[in-house]
C-alpha cells in the first residue's frame, strides 16, 4: 500500500514538474502565450454549438452573404447574397435543405426581415443599391414576387414625405404591423424611424451625434417582449435602448463593446439574453437581459468566438428552436448555431 501511494505521489509531483516546464515554454512563445491566456482558469458557460450539417448543399453561396431571415412558422430560412449574375436571394429550409432561388428587383441587399403569419408569408429586404430599385426597402412574397416599396426608389435622400432613406441597414416587423428601421449604413442620415401598419411616421430620432438618441451607423435593431426598441448604434460602439410606443429614450450600454461597435442584435426566444454580433471581431456575444423598468450595465454570459476574418455582419435567431443563423460575409457562408439540450429544455412551448 506504502508502495502504491509512493509512485502516485510521484506521478502527480512529475506532472507538476512537467506542467511547470511547458508554461515556461509557452511563456517564451507569443503564439503560445495568447494560446495559454485563452485557455485560462477562467471558465464560460457554454450554451450553443455549430451545426456542422448545415446547410447540406453550401454551394449555393457564391456570393458575399450579407444577411439572414428566419420564418420560424414555416421552418423556412432566408440568405440574401451580393454579386454580380448570381441569385440575390436564396431559400433553405430549417434543416438545410436548397429550395429555390429568385433575383427580381434586389439590387444589393444589406438586411433582411422575415415577417410571415397564419395569413402571409413575407420577406422584407433593404437595399443600399445605386440602381433603380436602391436606397428602398421592399416587401416580398416568398417566392420573391415584390409586394410594397417603402422610399423613392434609386434615389437617395432625407425627406420623410415623400419618404427616402440613403442606405437603410435594417428592419424588425412586429406581429401587429409595425415597422421599426434603423436607416444609415454611412449614408445621409442616421435615424430611427417607428412606422404604423399603413406606413404612418409614428415617431423618430433622427440626428448624428454621440448623446442619447442620436447615432452613428444605426445597424440592426429589434424589439424585445417587455416593448423595448434595441439599437445596435454601431460607430458609437454602444446599443441604445428606447420605449416602442413613445420612442423615449430608455438608457445605452457603453461598457461591451469598447473594442468594436455591435453590428447586430437579436434575442433569443425565451427573451433570457440578447445575441449580439462584432463583425470584424468575428465574434458573437450572449449578453444577459436586463428585467423590466431597467437597463442597467451588460453583462456578457458567453462567446462565440469565429475564424479569423470570418466576419459576422447580420444574424437572425429562430423564434422557436432558439438556433442562431450567422450571415458572414468574409467567409461568404451562413452559419447555424443549434442551442444545447440542458438551455433549449429552458425555452418552454
């Protein structure tokens, strides 16, 4: 038995001495030191994995894929890519699967929002383009037939009647109609527009600055279950937050994403935690939310952390699986991200 704990306690003291001599190696290393910072003692909950699977025919991407929707009722998924003679819109389904295709009136895509019901099935897309269908945001049927233009078709601008955007970033459409655009991918405005069902300015904030409710680069936004408007105000380096139905404005978190500002946000169907995206980063970012009546300081729970120059520009999360869909435009590929099975079972019904 004497003999026994003797070489046990050898092995462990050779181990020691062996760890000792590779962080010493790893010490001399400027690869190796990053390697051993990033796999320090310090630990993070792990709630997503790639979906190495999907999509099953990745050769359907061959252009730069700027952004993703998701129809969670149909279990249908959305890409819209940017290049010359290629289909700017592709359609999969929530497995993977290659549906169709179609080009009609999309001149170059920036975000896209899936916004179908019982009754309808739709796809807005906005188009930063210079051609005659630019500088719009369009509605389309899921087989791409174009319903409804919002602003003045291939020409850019400020004015509100008649409305004109100058490369609109994106859109979040509520169940009830509602429409809430941030409009200014580096273009003339920097504003955020509240738009009724019949496409009635409800309310705005329109002014570039670094103060409450003004922006620099408004680039994705979404609403949340408690009637709060997120904004991804992206050369600020901050995310604002405001009331949806007076558009008062609520608070910011500053504290994030002082390395880059967020290019994307969206929540996660249980309304638990925000998915936010840096694009050169190349990461994306689990951030908790904050209760009801309160903004507070964001707390980051977890990382995803990509390939270099992978690039994440705009992401969509599936309203009822939880799984994360990543539009990269330098790997020119959309990434899924299914939720483990101990934080799915927290979704409910």
């Amino acid at each position: 038995m004497a003999v026994a704990r003797f070489w046990v306690c050898a092995a462990a003291a050779g181990f020691f001495l062996a760890f000792l001599v590779l962080q010493s190696h790893f010490c001399d290393s400027p690869v190796l030191r990053n390697f051993a910072f990033r796999i320090s003692w310090k630990t993070e909950r792990i709630l997503y994995r790639l979906d190495v699977d999907w999509p099953k025919q990745s050769e359907y991407f061959t252009g730069a894929t700027f952004c993703v929707g998701v129809d969670s009722l149909n279990g249908l998924v959305y890409i819209a890519q940017r290049g010359d003679n290629i289909p700017k819109v592709l359609v999969f389904t929530e497995d993977g699967y290659f549906l169709r295709s179609w080009n009609y009136t999309v001149d170059t895509p920036h975000g896209m929002f899936a916004a179908s019901t019982l009754l309808e099935q739709s796809i807005w897309i906005t188009d930063v383009g210079s051609g005659s269908y630019g500088h719009t945001i369009k509605k389309y049927n899921s087989f791409g037939d174009l319903v409804q233009i919002l602003g003045t078709p291939g020409k850019k601008g400020t004015g509100l009647n008649p409305l004109q955007f100058d490369s609109p970033a994106e859109l979040y459409v509520e169940d009830t109609g509602d429409i809430y655009i941030v409009d200014g991918d580096g273009g003339l405005n920097n504003r955020l527009i509240k738009l009724s069902q019949d496409f009635m300015i409800l309310w705005l904030h329109g002014e570039n600055g670094t103060g409450p409710a003004k922006f620099n680069i408004p680039h994705s936004i979404t609403v949340d279950s408690a009637g709060r408007v997120w904004v991804a105000d992206r050369g600020n380096k901050r995310i604002q937050v405001f009331d949806k139905d007076t558009g008062e404005w609520l608070g910011a978190w500053n504290s994030c994403f002082t390395e880059e500002g967020p290019s994307s946000v969206r929540f996660t169907p249980d309304g638990k935690y925000l998915i936010v995206a840096q694009l050169n980063l190349s990461r994306l970012s689990i951030v908790a939310a904050p209760p009801v009546g309160s903004i507070g300081d964001c707390s980051v729970i977890s990382t995803i952390q990509l390939a270099d120059q992978v690039l994440p520009h705009l992401l969509e999360v599936d309203r009822k699986t939880g799984a994360i869909y990543v539009a990269e435009i330098g790997a020119k590929q959309v990434q899924k991200y299914t939720p483990l099975n101990s934080y799915l079972s927290s979704f409910g019904s």
